[in-house]
C-alpha cells in the first residue's frame, strides 16, 4: 500500500514555544489516521503543516509524494480542510451554501450539482437543506460542514477535532458518516481527536503525540495488547509515563 502522507522530523517553533519537536509518523493511502492526544499536544499545527497552512521550522511533509513546502499549490488541489472552528454562512440555506462553496472547486455547472448531489447524500438529513444555517443545531452545522469538506472528492480529508461539543447522537452520525464515505470513496482521512475512545472505533491507525513529540503508533488492538491496556485512554497514560 502506498504512503498518502510522509511526515519526517516535524519541529514547529512558535516563538519560545516549542509545538512539535521531531514529529515522524506515516499515513497510507485510503486509511483512517488519527493523531490523538491532550489539549496543546501538537495535533492541530501537525495538521496545519500538511494542510499547507503553515510551514514547518524543521523537517519535512509530503503528501502523495508532492513536498508541502516546495509545492503547496499541488497539494492544495488534492485535500480538503475542515478546522474545528469552521463556520458556516447563518443566513444561507445548506443548500445554497454548499452551492456558493461547490463554485470554487467546480469547472462547470454539471460539477457543481455533481457536488451538491453527493454532499446530500453525506449530509443526510434531506429537507433540512432548505432551511437557513442558522436554524441548526451544533451537530446538524458539523455535519453540512463535512458534507461540504468531503463532496469535493479529495484524495485527502484533514480533519481537526470532527465531533468535538457534539453530543453523544450527533458525534456517532458524524463518526458513521466519515466512515461510510472512507468505504464508499476510498479517501484518505488525517484527523485529530483529544477523545481516545471514539478514535478507537474510527480510525485504522494513530499516533500518540504528547508535548510536541510522538509517544506510540500503530493499530489501536495492537498498542492496546502491546501496553497491556483496555482502552487507548489506558495505551496513553502508559506511554507518557514510560517515555
């Protein structure tokens, strides 16, 4: 299986403050990969350096085998970004908001109903497409924005905290929708979760990032059975202890 992403030897200085500090990791193609972790343990700017948002201090990143420093623009054509704080247009329908949005990624008239088509079946909730984005719920405004990251077709969906402040109902659906595109479409999904337990039953693969620096990789059943752990809460706290 070929490799979607290539991460080798990130550090990210903010100033004094040292984000990620030797950051190494692999993601293959057509996986769910998560990196997980506490609050400000690194996993949004690693996101970010992928995302071609920001670039990194040291080491490097490629994605398909495009550097992310010395060609962003390529790699920008092949993801999509969903941040955790994205918002969406209050006063807009969903529909019409995904329409505005499908307009800067769409050649032509039939490509953006191509998109529209397949972000209500992502989306889900039928009719509700007509109503205005204000009148929605945390977890229905989530779930257009996934819609909206994932009817573009990348070969690459980022993902940053996807259910975080959703309740338990909306965070499943979420969770269910991510995976049920990733079968349908074959897409590649880096994400971050500080909530251990729902990455358990998401993702393929994770890596464990504390204080900038990668802690443990691998499947969750097998860093479970390697820490002789129940849960990757458990895998976690056994990991920074004996890094």
């Amino acid at each position: 299986m070929s490799s979607a992403i290539e991460a080798r030897s990130l550090v990210k200085n903010f100033g004094n403050v040292v984000a990620l500090n030797g950051c190494s990791f692999t993601v293959r193609e057509g996986e769910i990969f998560g990196l997980i972790g506490p609050n400000g343990a690194g996993k949004t700017t690693t996101l970010r350096i992928v995302g071609t948002l920001i670039k990194p201090t040291s080491g490097s990143v490629e994605v398909f085998g495009v550097d992310a420093v010395g060609d962003p623009d390529k790699i920008r054509e092949m993801i999509s970004y969903l941040p955790e704080e994205a918002g969406a247009y209050q006063n807009l329908s969903g529909n019409e908001y995904l329409r505005f949005m499908a307009g800067f990624y769409a050649g032509k008239s039939s490509d953006v109903n191509e998109m529209l088509g397949e972000a209500e079946q992502i989306f889900g909730l039928g009719e509700r497409l007509k109503d205005r984005v204000k009148g929605y719920s945390k977890g229905m405004k989530r779930r257009l924005l996934l819609a909206r990251a994932l009817m573009v077709r990348p070969k690459l969906a980022i993902l940053d905290e996807p259910t975080a402040g959703l309740d338990v109902v909306h965070a499943y659906h979420v969770r269910q929708m991510i995976k049920d595109y990733v079968e349908k479409r074959g897409v590649t999904v880096l994400l971050s979760s500080h909530n251990m337990l729902e990455v358990e039953f998401l993702c393929d693969r994770v890596v464990l990032i504390d204080k900038g620096v990668v802690v443990a990789e691998g499947r969750p059943q097998e860093l479970k059975q390697r820490y002789s752990a129940e849960n990757l809460e458990q895998v976690f706290m056994e990991a920074t202890a004996i890094g």
